[in-house]
C-alpha cells in the first residue's frame, strides 16, 4: 500500500517516521522551515519509548506525489479548509482518506448537514468525497521541538472505524499498517460514540486550561473548577443523546479519568503557550453550532467558549 500523509506536523510527521521506519511506502507532505528539515535531516524523533530516525520522502507539493491508496489528514481540524482542495491530487478511484481531527468531525452527517464551524462553504466536503473517508480518535501527544525533530510525550493509540460502524477491509489494512509501525490501531464498531467520549473531556478541559494554565489533574481536583467541567459535560451529554449517542461512560468516571493523567497540559494550553492557533471552534463552536439547530440551551460552554476567544483574539492583536 502507498500511503500519503497531508499535513505532516508534529503528529503526521512521527506517525510518518514510524511507518517509514517499519519500511511502509509513505511520503510526507508539509511547508516551510519544517519541511526542508525534514528534506534534509529525515525526522528525528525523540521519546521515551526509544528515539529514532526515519527517512521518509518529504514533499512540498501534494503534485509531487499523486495518486496513493490511503491519505492521512493529519492538520488541525482549522487548517482543513485550507488543505482540502489541494487533496484530490492525492486521489485515485479507490483511495481511502483517514480523518485525524479533534471535535465533531466534518464527515460526521455524511452530507446530511453540514456545521459551518468546521467546513466553513462546505469546501472540505466539496473535495473529500464521504464514501473515501474513514475516522479516526488520535490518542497521543506530539509536538515539533525544531524543524524536522519531534518530541513523543504519550499515547500510542490511533482507534479507526467507518462512518457507518461497519467493520471493513480498508480498515483492518490500514490497522495492520499502523500495527507493524508500533502504533496500537485497533477498530471500532462505535465510531460515533468515541468522537463524543473524546469530545466530552476536550470540550470541558481544553478551553478552561487555556484560560486558566492549569494542567488536567489540576482542573479535576478544583472544587469550583470541577463543577463548571461537570457542566460543560452535562450539556455536551445533552447534544450527544439529541443526536441518537448514548454515551458508555459517565461524567464522573471521564473527569476521574482526566485527573489519573496527572500534572498534564491540554494540547489547546500547549497551543496558546507556542502562539499557535488554538482547536476552539472544531472542538467547541461546532457543538454550540449543533445545539442551537437543535434548540438546546449551553450556556456554561458558552460562556467559557466566549472568554477563549477572546483571549486568543488578544493574544494575536498582542503579537
């Protein structure tokens, strides 16, 4: 199988590395400083499972490559409108794109509807056919140390599934690559579900660490801070089961889950702290998106989606 990776940041370029490492057919696609590097110097990625060097090819053009049989998207859910139109160089008659984003994903309604906070015009969905896609729940902290070097904090898990919770043949292929790469990729009949498991905890902790620079045990054991996470959750659970989710796990159990992670910033913390853009309007302006066309009241994670925005608008004006 020839694999692609679009948008070979911090988590596509050490998925990347891994795969070539394990001697997989995958070229990476990325821009500027961190693309030459990796052109140059390979990836180096630095972890505590083992550090290791990968030479994947490393393009800067998606035309550079053409057609392979699986792509991985691997951008922020905001960069997507960008990337999009430049995938369908990438796209034979039977290529499959794995979806790598946090939030509701753009894929989620299979074209039933669309939330303009994550496909903003329908671009995406305009260049991405829905019956190529699979999901994906990525379960690992990445991030680019310097151009062409990566650090690997945690996780190694990558849950894939189709749309419609069938357990097919791509997926089981694209699981067995992972796999032999040192990745646990396993796959999943509950695909919607997951997406709403994850969002249950990032739609609560990631915006309220940014505001507040606290780490994830550092939420949960804040009686004050607590009460406003559980909100938050109870009001995503609300969306969740308005669209037919029944979520496995309760609120108590997900925010006991978060405080086992320890003294660990979010990926949105770590995002405002580098002056990165931060995920706020795929992981919480889409659910605000969903549940206002389904009347249902948030105003605790409207509230604390208001304060975010703010504060990363005057981060940018301070800039």
């Amino acid at each position: 199988m020839k694999f692609a990776v679009a948008g070979a940041g911090a988590i596509g370029a050490y998925v990347g590395a891994k795969m070539a490492r394990a001697g997989a057919d995958v070229t990476l696609f990325a821009r500027g400083r961190h693309c030459r590097a990796m052109q140059d110097g390979g990836v180096r990625v630095l972890s505590a499972e083992g550090n290791f060097e990968a030479r994947p090819q490393v393009v800067d053009s998606v035309d550079a490559v053409g057609p392979v049989d699986v792509v991985f998207l691997a951008v922020k859910a905001h960069s997507l409108p960008e990337l999009a139109p430049q995938v369908p160089a990438l796209l034979g008659p039977e290529t499959t794109v794995v979806s790598m984003q946090n939030g509701i994903p753009w894929w989620y309604f299979q074209g039933a509807e669309r939330l303009e906070k994550v496909d903003p015009g329908g671009v995406v969905a305009g260049a991405i056919e829905t019956r190529r896609v699979i999901g994906s729940i990525v379960y690992l902290s990445t991030e680019i140390l310097e151009p062409g070097v990566i650090r690997h904090h945690e996780g190694n898990r990558i849950t894939l599934g189709e749309p419609d919770g069938a357990r097919s043949q791509r997926c089981r292929a694209i699981s067995e690559a992972l796999t032999h790469a040192g990745l646990r990729a396993p796959v999943t009949n509950h695909l919607r579900q997951e997406v709403w498991v994850k969002l249950l905890g990032n739609i609560a902790f990631n915006p309220i660490s940014a505001l507040t620079g606290a780490t994830l045990a550092g939420m949960a054991r804040d009686p004050d801070v607590s009460q406003l996470v559980r909100a938050i959750m109870a009001e995503t659970e609300s969306v969740a089961r308005k669209v037919g989710i029944e979520l496995p796990i309760t609120i108590d159990q997900r925010i006991a889950g978060a405080g086992k992670v320890g003294e660990h910033k979010t990926s949105m913390l770590q995002d405002l702290e580098a002056g990165r853009p931060l995920e706020l309007d795929a992981i919480v302006g889409a659910a605000l998106e969903l549940g206002d066309r389904l009347g249902m009241p948030m105003p605790h994670t409207r509230a604390v989606y208001a304060c975010a925005k703010l504060l990363e608008k005057q981060r940018r004006s301070a800039r």
